[in-house]
C-alpha cells in the first residue's frame, strides 16, 4: 500500500507557495479535536509541560497550551506563517537569529514562553532546544515525504524527553486515489518507524498505543478521489517511563 506515494516528493518551495497563495485548507483556526480530547493523558498530571510543534504552520493549538502554563518550541519552514500566528493572536514578538542552526530566525514570545524556529526541520537538534516532555504532531508525519521518515523518526526520537509523550495524527485512506499530502501512513509503519529509531537514539523502545480513530470523510475528500478516509491519533511513550 506505500507503493504509490513511495517516490512523491513535495519540496520546501512548494510549501512555502502553498502559504503565499494562501492555499492552506490544512490550517485550523481552532483547537484540534485530537488534541482536546486526548490532552489529560498527554500531560499524565504534569504541569509547566516543554511541547515541540513539528512543521507548527500557525496553529492555534500552541497559544492553547501556553495560555495553560505550558511551553511550546515549534519549528516552520514559512515565515510568513510564523509571523501571521503571532498577529493573528494579538501577541507581541521579538526575532534574531537562531543560534545552532545556520541561517535559521526564533521568533519568540517571552510573555507565553513560544518560540518558533523559521527553518528547514532536519536542521533543528536537541542542541539548539534541548528535548522535550511532550510532542504534538497534528499535520506534520503526514506531510513530510514518505521517502524521510526514518530520519524523521529518529530526529523525533533524539527530541524525546525520558517522560515524552508523543501525539501523532496519522491518515489513513487508499493510496490509489490520492497522491497527497497529506500521506497515507499505516499503522504497521507507524511500529516499524519508531523500532527503527529505537535502534538510532540510545536504544531507546516505545509503547505505541492507538488513542482514538474517527470517520472524517467529507464531499471536499470525495472530489480528491478519495473513498474513505480515518484520522487515527497514537500516544507514542519511551518504555522506560
């Protein structure tokens, strides 16, 4: 079933076109569901909880948690996208370069602790952030070209505090009809993924465990080619913890 979308490749450009077109219907302007209905058990009684944002676009899920104590690093390729969150929420920001990552900016928030790396996403490193207690991947494992995932696994795995809990948004839909993005990703790659990046990050292994999985076809799917489409969410945790 990944045959299809093996070679599909979207390049940083084209991103980037999306967002100066405006052309941005994986945008949200509210909270995701996913999210609101899965936080408790993401944050497993923590608070003050450090959240990476993977490919962050604008969304409004990470002013959402910092205006609930936590911290939120995010990291997008567009700029345009990073200024447009702090304006469209009314926050103020400062920008400078990133130290540790070659030609990349932070634009930060020091008031609601948001920080957002405008940079190609393999750039960034533990070393620039350190790692994280939480991960929240709505948009972004589907997005990235299926040819990168292993890299970008064990890029998510080095990002992984001992106490992370990881939330991942996945696809699931017939790879025939539609070429993507967003991508299909099966559950099966999903295990396969984060053993191999056990074997890449200090040996590390993880439970991988299916949080909720909804219907969300719609006529906008259907004139794609699309004839099903799941939206699965996992909570992926380092054993040891």
């Amino acid at each position: 079933m990944l045959e299809p979308q093996a070679n599909r490749v979207m390049t940083l450009a084209e991103w980037e076109e999306y967002w100066k077109k405006d052309d941005i219907e994986f945008h949200e302007d509210h909270v995701n569901k996913m999210l609101e209905n899965n936080i408790d058990k993401v944050l497993n009684g923590r608070k003050g909880v450090r959240f990476f944002f993977p490919l962050c676009g604008k969304a409004v899920d990470m002013k959402w948690l910092a205006d609930r104590g936590h911290s939120v690093v995010g990291v997008e390729i567009c700029e345009k996208a990073v200024r447009q969150f702090f304006e469209e929420n009314n926050m103020t920001y400062s920008e400078e370069a990133a130290g540790g990552v070659p030609g990349a900016k932070v634009f930060k928030n020091a008031e609601k602790s948001i920080s957002l790396y405008q940079c190609d996403l393999y750039n960034f490193s533990s070393a620039v952030e350190g790692q994280f207690g939480a991960i929240w991947d709505r948009g972004s494992l589907v997005a990235i070209n299926p040819k990168d995932r292993e890299k970008y696994a064990a890029l998510m795995g080095s990002l992984m505090a001992k106490d992370c809990r990881y939330l991942v948004d996945t696809l699931q839909y017939n790879p025939e009809k539609y070429e993507g993005p967003p991508f299909f990703v099966p559950d099966e790659q999903l295990h396969t993924l984060f053993d191999a990046f056990s074997l890449l990050s200090s040996g590390k292994s993880c439970n991988i465990e299916l949080l909720q999985s909804t219907d969300i076809m719609s006529d906008m799917w259907r004139d794609f080619g699309m004839d099903y489409l799941n939206e699965r969410v996992f909570l992926i945790t380092p054993k040891s913890s």
